[in-house]
C-alpha cells in the first residue's frame, strides 16, 4: 500500500485499489514445487504509477533494494518473508497500465492440521 502510495504521489489522478477475493478453486505451483497448494485468499494492491523501474524488477523482493532516497528497500523483502512463512505467494506484476502485487494465502484446514 505504502509502496502504490508513493509510485502515485505525482500525479494528477492517483489511484490506489486494494481487492480482495476468496477463490476455492484456485491452486497454485509454490515454493520451487511442481505440486500444486490451495491458495484461495488473495488480496491485489493496484496503482496506475508508472511501474517498477526495469533493473528493479529481477531483485525486487531482496532486501536493501530501493530506488528512493530515503528507502531503506526492506519493504516488500519483509512482506515476502511473512507471506511466505504462512504459506503464501507474493508476486508484483504490471496489468492493463496498472501496477499490481498480488498476495496470495491457504486457508487453515481443520482436517490436515488437527488429525
Ligand atoms: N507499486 C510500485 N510501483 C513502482 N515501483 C515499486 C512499487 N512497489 C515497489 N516498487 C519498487 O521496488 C523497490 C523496493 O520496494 P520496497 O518496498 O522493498 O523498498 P522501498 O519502498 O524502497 O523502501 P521501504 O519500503 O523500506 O521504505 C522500490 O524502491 C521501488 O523502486
Ligand atoms: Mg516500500
């Protein structure tokens, strides 16, 4: 959110979206695997900035890459690590003139995890 903040702050018609959706049919190849996991919970931030700049792009969740001056770039290094520890997948993406990094999460399953 705070990163689509900043990637409209200049223009004259900024727009930050947030969507959420629960898709029980969508499953998804995580973590290097080729199985595929449950992954229905997603939530898009979308902004209509100008996008991650090119050589941001292949390191973009690593820490201490930024391209603002006063960023410390541990923004989605951090976002990656908490999404990851509980399952999920982060991805950043440009769609139809918009920016959009995409969260995806499992749901908890009372049937795998209490057996
Ligand atoms: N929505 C976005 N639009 C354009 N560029 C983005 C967007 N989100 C991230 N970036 C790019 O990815 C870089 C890394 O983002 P990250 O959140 O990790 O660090 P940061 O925002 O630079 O610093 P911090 O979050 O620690 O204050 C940013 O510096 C920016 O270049
Ligand atoms: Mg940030």
């Amino acid at each position: 959110m705070k990163n689509s903040c900043d990637a409209v702050g200049n223009l004259d018609k900024s727009n930050v979206v947030i969507k959420t959706a629960y898709r029980p049919g969508i499953r998804v190849a995580a973590h290097g695997s080729t199985a595929r996991v449950s992954l229905p919970i997603s939530i898009e931030v979308r902004d209509n900035g100008s996008g991650v700049a090119e050589e941001m792009r292949e390191h973009l969740f690593d820490p201490f890459i930024s391209s603002k001056q006063n960023g410390s770039g541990l923004g989605l290094a951090l976002v990656a690590k908490i999404v990851g520890d509980h399952g999920g997948v982060v991805s950043g993406t440009r769609e139809g003139g918009e920016t959009v990094f995409r969260v995806l999460l499992p749901v908890w399953n009372e049937r795998e995890n209490n057996g």
